[in-house]
C-alpha cells in the first residue's frame, strides 16, 4: 500500500470512527484532521469537499463487507450466511453501526448529501445483484431478491441499535432466510 492509499485509508477510517463517536455535529474537518494526525490541507488534498468523506467510508465498508461474502460454488443459503455473519461483525461495531445511521439521517435533510448516497447505494446494490444473482434459482429476480436482502440487512441493523436483542435479530434473519430459500424453491421458472 503506497503512503498515499495509507493516508486516505487512515482518513475513511477514522471518519467512521469520529461520525460514530461524536455523531454528525462534531464531525468537521478540523477535529477530522486531529483524529488522523494531519493538517486539514492533507484531509482536502485527499477529498474535494468534507462530505466526500463519509460517503467514502461508507462505500469501502460496504463494498468490503460484499467482497467479503462473494465465495465461488456456494448455494443461496450459504451467501445469505455470509451476508448474515459480515453484518453481525459490523453491527458488532457500535461506532460504524452509529456512523451509518448518521450518514442515512443527514441525507434525508442535506440533498446534495442524499444525491451522493443514492449513488453510492446504487453502487452497493449493483454489487449485490452481482454477489446474489450467481447463486439464485431460475425464475428469480436479482434486482427484487438484492432489494429484500438490503432491506432485511438494513432493518436488522436499526433494531440491534435501538433494541440490542442479537439473539431475537438472529433468529428474524433465519425465518427471512427460510421463507427466501422456500419461496425461491417453490417457484415455477416458466
């Protein structure tokens, strides 16, 4: 990894860490910069603007925890394991599962901000119908089955912050898994 990749990485990461800590309104570049250990000119050097930041975060999180989950030669259900368990491991992380919601919740109130998510959920979305539509059966649709996967993901997510209960969310996603798997089976691919 070259020092510029290093630096840039040091950045992503440690706006997740200062977004998840100290939430939206504490995030600036000054105390951005702090938390990395550069000046703010190193910070703009890397990202045009602050918002950029976030964002990019997000986006390698996301596209890190999809990359994590693509196995060759594995079936429906051990992809949605897959997704299951690098959620797990994310929601784990009260600072990145704080962060994320904060990133959702600026979006509903900052349009350039919500235009610059929509993307990037549109990048993350392509990458799950490319992660799901290997292992789906004929007659199943990538586009809807990615979109319920997202949701479900999604939904889990805020629960465990509000209500912490891992054990009620395991077994929610399970009973998704199983009525996807039964669904997708049932299905009559003419």
């Amino acid at each position: 990894m070259s020092t510029d990749e290093s630096t840039r990485t040091r950045i992503v990461h440690a706006a997740i860490e200062l977004m998840g800590r100290e939430g939206p309104d504490r995030f600036t570049a000054s105390a951005l910069a702090r938390e990395v250990g550069v000046s703010k000119a190193t910070l703009f050097h890397y990202f045009d603007t602050l918002d950029e930041i976030p964002l990019a975060a997000l986006e390698e999180v996301f596209f890190e925890f999809i990359g994590k989950v693509e196995e060759n030669n594995v079936s429906l259900a051990d992809r949605l394991d897959g997704f299951a368990r690098e959620m797990r491991a994310l929601v784990d992380n009260e600072r990145f599962l704080h962060a994320y919601f904060v990133f959702f919740i600026k979006g509903m109130f900052d349009t350039r901000f919500r235009e610059r998510l929509a993307r990037g959920a549109f990048k993350l979305h392509e990458r799950t119908i490319e992660s799901l539509a290997p292992v789906l059966g004929p007659g199943e649709d990538p586009e809807v089955t990615s979109r319920m996967v997202e949701v479900m993901l999604d939904g889990l997510a805020l629960h465990h912050l509000i209500m912490g209960d891992h054990e009620v969310l395991d077994r929610a996603w399970d009973r998704f898994n199983e009525l996807l798997l039964t669904t997708g089976q049932s299905e009559d691919p003419s």
